[in-house]
C-alpha cells in the first residue's frame, strides 16, 4: 500500500524471494516489474500447491495398502501380476516341463548310457521280449491321436501335398546310396545309416515343429500319414534294392519284410483310427490324454535300443570314439542337405504357395522316422543274424541330431522369412 515503509516493503519482498527458491520450479525469465513479479508469485503458488497436493496423494494411497481398506493392518492383496522369482520350486517346474517336451531325446540317451554302464537291465528286457511290443503299440497309438479334420484341411492343398509325398518317398531315400560309400566305419553301423535314410517322414517331430514354429500342422499331419502308409511299399523295395548287393539273402525275402510291416504298421494303425472313429468315449479319453500317450509312446520306442544295445555290449560289441564322430559328423550333415534340397524345390514348384505351406514342406521332408527303422533294424536281424544292435546305434544318433538341426532352422527367422 503507499502508507507502508519502504523497509517493510523490500523486507517481505525479499522474504517471497527466499521462499520461491524453495519450490521445486525454476525461473525461466527474470522478473523486471511489480506486474511481472505477481504472476509469477501467483503461478509458482499454484504449482507449488499441486505439488503438494499429489505428494499427500501418493503417501494417503500407499498407507492405504500398507493398512488395507477395512482400517485394519493387514495390507490389501495386490492384484497386479507379480514377478516369477526363480525359487527352487519354479527350477524344478521349468526343468520338469523341459524333459517332458524333449522325452525322447532324453530317453534315448539314457538308453544308450543304461547299456553301456549296465547292461543286465536291458538283458533282462530283452529275455521278456517286451520289445517286441513296440512297433504294434507305437503305430496303434498314432493311430488313436489322429484328428480327421485336419487331414481334410491338408486336403486342400493338393501340389505341395504331391511334392512333399513325393519326396519323402521316392527322392531322398536314394541318399541311402551315399552313406553305403562311406569307407570308414563297420558294415553294421553303415547299414544302420542306410536304412535310417530310407524311412519316411518322422511320425510327430514335424508336426510339432510346424506347431511352434509358424508351419502348417494340416499339411504336416497329412505329409506324415501319406508317407508313413506308403512307406509299407517302399521300404522293402528301397532296402532290398541298396543292400541286396551286400546281403544276397535280403533281395529272397523283401516280400517277408512287406508282410511284416503291413503287421507292424498298417494294421495297428488302422485299428487306432477304427477305435477313435467308431468309439466317441475312446476318443474323448485320447483327446484328454495325449500327453500320456505321447509318454507311452516314447517309452515304447526307448525300449527297443535299450534291449538291443545291451545285448551287443554283452557280447563285447563297443564302438571307438572315433566311429562316433563320425557317425555324429553325417547325422549333422545328411538332415543340413536334405534341408537345402528342400528350400531349392520349394523355391522352384511352389512359387506361388503361402509360406508356411513351403516352410512345413521343407521342415516335414527333411526329417527321418525312428520307429520304423528300429523296426525293420529287428526284422533284419531275424533274416540277417550277423547283423547286431550297433545298427540302431546311427539310426537313434541321426534322430536325435536332425531333432536339433531342423528346429534350429525352424527358429532361424533370417532364413524362415526366405519362405514367405
């Protein structure tokens, strides 16, 4: 006011100044007049005063949750997702869930270990032939699993249907050819090569990496079941054909071989889809238990090498390390061939096809089937019986090396992205 002192005046003036440096504000522009000054105390006041207004805020809410709404002390539950620590309870969860993803891989391994630490227990299998259950079992099992819708919707797609039937069973098992030519390794592991590379597509491998990895499980489904029934005519024709040079008295009985297979594939399989097409109740239980089965299967195929490879070590039939890299070094190579053969067929035929139908066709050719390898492996040896169970030896290596190559291409982006 003009009544009041100059002395009172610059006092509080400069009490507002010490006060404005608290605030949690800058100046931007020096104050140069009493007008300038006000709007400025005013403004810096509203700001301040919202300041403190959302820190009360903030400290009235966490009290809050600390105490919970109903005022006592238990704190309020927190809704929000919280972070998964890594307790041991969670590591055993995730490892748990790992090895029932990856059980075959494991099993054969554990397998190949169990016979040659201690080969009493795969004796002992052996002696109740229990072995011997496992081809019927497996292809009854795949039997049971198979969805008919989605072999309807594979229907749909007639040319990479052909060209992938066509490859599985008639162009890459002359690769057989090629692995009889190595020098280097013994006549039993070399025709276990050779037949493994005569097999059709793997039974569940391809269409579970065409599930998690962007593919076309129909087209995967129907490329699997095609080959796998057609494989009951070109698989003797195939073995006999490459090894009937070697071993004169497998060309006399490839119709045997075919009467054996029709046994061990055919007819299982057919029952399996009989069952889960005429049962409804059957086909809820599979639909329900198709890890069980899964497991099952597994177990059944394991089985097999465990009896066999107990037997030969035995028998004192052991392998160098040597002959294991090497049969390591052409399971790497073989599936990265056959991969690239694929890619170059695909790109040929399939111009105008979408991309995951071409990343199934090369993901579903590249691969080769256990089971029906350990299969004719034990006819074999009924017409053969020189031949012992060092022969499944590269037939379980080849699965499980394919097993990783091909899912590593699968999750490559850089090169899956060439086929869309």
């Amino acid at each position: 006011s003009p009544s009041s002192s100059p002395s009172s005046s610059s006092s509080s003036s400069l009490r507002i100044r010490k006060r404005l440096r608290t605030l949690p504000i800058t100046p931007i522009t020096p104050i140069r007049s009493v007008g300038s000054q006000v709007r400025y105390i005013v403004v810096s006041s509203q700001r301040w005063y919202s300041a403190c207004n959302t820190n009360t805020r903030t400290r009235v809410r966490s009290t809050n949750e600390t105490k919970g709404s109903n005022g006592s002390n238990d704190p309020e539950p927190d809704t929000r997702q919280a972070t998964p620590q890594a307790t041991p309870q969670a590591l055993t969860q995730r490892v748990l869930a790992h090895v029932q993803r990856n059980f075959m891989p494991y099993g054969l391994v554990a397998a190949i270990c169990v016979s040659l630490v201690e080969p009493r227990l795969g004796c002992k299998v052996h002696q109740l032939k229990l072995h011997k259950l496992s081809a019927p079992g497996i292809f009854l099992i795949s039997g049971l699993m198979l969805k008919f819708g989605e072999v309807r919707r594979a229907l749909s797609s007639p040319l990479p249907l052909l060209l992938g039937l066509s490859t599985i069973s008639l162009v890459l098992p002359m690769s057989a050819h090629f692995a009889l030519q190595w020098p280097y390794l013994s006549k039993d592991l070399v025709y276990g090569m050779s037949i493994f590379l005569c097999m059709p597509t793997a039974l569940s491998t391809g269409v579970q990496i065409c599930t998690h990895f962007g593919g076309n499980p129909a087209l995967a489904l129907m490329l699997t079941v095609g080959s796998n029934l057609l494989s009951i005519v070109t698989i003797p024709a195939f073995v006999t054909f490459f090894l009937g040079n070697d071993v004169k008295q497998l060309s006399l009985d490839a119709f045997v071989l075919f009467k054996s297979l029709v046994k061990s594939i055919l007819i299982p399989m057919l029952l399996g889809i009989a069952l889960r097409s005429r049962v409804p109740s059957i086909s809820k239980w599979v639909d329900a238990n198709r890890k069980v089965l899964s497991t099952l299967s597994a177990l059944l195929l394991i089985s097999v090498p465990l009896a066999e490879l107990s037997i030969s070590v035995s028998k004192g039939l052991i392998l160098t390390p040597g002959e294991l890299l090497q049969v390591a070094g052409l399971g790497v190579l073989f599936p990265t061939v056959f991969i690239l053969f694929n890619l170059i067929t695909t790109s040929v035929f399939c111009k105008n096809v979408q991309g995951d139908i071409r990343k199934t066709i090369v993901i579903v050719c590249s691969l080769k089937t256990l089971p029906s390898a350990v299969m004719v492996i034990q006819k074999m040896q009924e017409i053969i019986p020189t031949l012992s169970g060092v022969a499944l030896i590269p037939c379980m290596m080849f699965h499980i090396i394919q097993t990783l190559v091909i899912s590593a291409f699968a999750s490559n982006n850089k090169m899956s992205s060439r086929l869309v």
